[in-house]
C-alpha cells in the first residue's frame, strides 16, 4: 500500500466453522441480528450487484463483487450511499478472508480505498470492530450485542 490509499485491517478469532461464519457474513436471517437490522442483496457471483439495505428500504452502501471462493474469501467493491461526505471519496475494496484453526476461525478483513485520509475508511474503522464482535458474540453465544442489534443513524 502506498501513501496515496487508505486502509483499514482488523482481525478477529471466532468459535465456530468457517461455513458457519460465512453464512453468518452474507445471509441476512444472521445480518439483521448483528449489523442493526440490515441484510445484503446479492446473487454473490462475479460481476453480480452487492448493496446493503437498511430497515426502512434505503440502501446504505453498493458495490460489486469481486471475487468470491466460498468459504475463504470475498473480495467486493463498497460505496456508501446515505452519506454524502462518505459517497464522495468513491468506491472502497472490501475483503474478507476465512481460515479455520482448530475449533475457531480467523477472520481477516482488510477495507481500503485509493485516497489519502478517506472519510470512509475513518468511519468504517469506528464500525467494524463493534460490527465484527457483535458477529462474535452471536456465533459463540447465541446472542449479538445489544449496541449493534438496531439502525440508529438518521
């Protein structure tokens, strides 16, 4: 990476199979719980539409997916459509890579775009760790956490 992008990685350790946490990362009976109430449309091919919808029907961000080896990697372009600061910086790259260790799987993302101090990429970076352990928690427990279970942005 150069300094002409920005970027944001996290990773995380989760108690389960990897055809469990992918199904968890792109079916929406498990979005809605963890990601406040959203759920994502796609036919999840190459080429093929992504976006995620908001309770109420708009869409908060669109792309296009990538690449997609279930159930190791995701590779989507992302675009924020609600917010007009964060639509500005363009599209963003998504990916999302599964490897399973033992009775976990490590869960790598990697969120970057081809502009110096996005705005997106700052806010995505505040979301995604909520997001990711509310995932967590859900998997290993049965229940999300109670701060992403519901849409609060106007």
């Amino acid at each position: 990476m150069t300094e002409s992008a920005s970027r944001f990685a996290y990773v995380i350790y989760i108690r389960t199979t990897r055809d469990k946490l992918w199904r968890a990362l792109l079916e929406p009976e498990f979005t809605r719980q963890y990601w406040a109430g959203t759920w994502q449309e796609s036919d999840w091919k190459p080429g093929a539409p992504w976006r995620i919808v908001i309770p109420d029907g708009r869409i908060a961000d669109s792309g296009e997916i990538v690449e997609i080896d279930p159930p190791r990697r995701l590779v989507l372009t992302w675009r924020n459509e609600f917010r007009p600061e964060l639509r500005e910086d363009g599209h963003s790259t998504l990916i999302y890579e599964l490897e399973q260790q033992g009775d976990m799987v490590k869960l790598t993302l990697l969120h970057e775009i081809a502009r110096p101090g996005a705005k997106f990429i700052e806010a995505v970076s505040q979301g995604w760790p909520a997001i990711l352990s509310s995932l967590k928690s859900l998997l290993e427990t049965g229940a999300p956490l109670e701060a992403t279970r519901k849409w609060t942005v106007k």
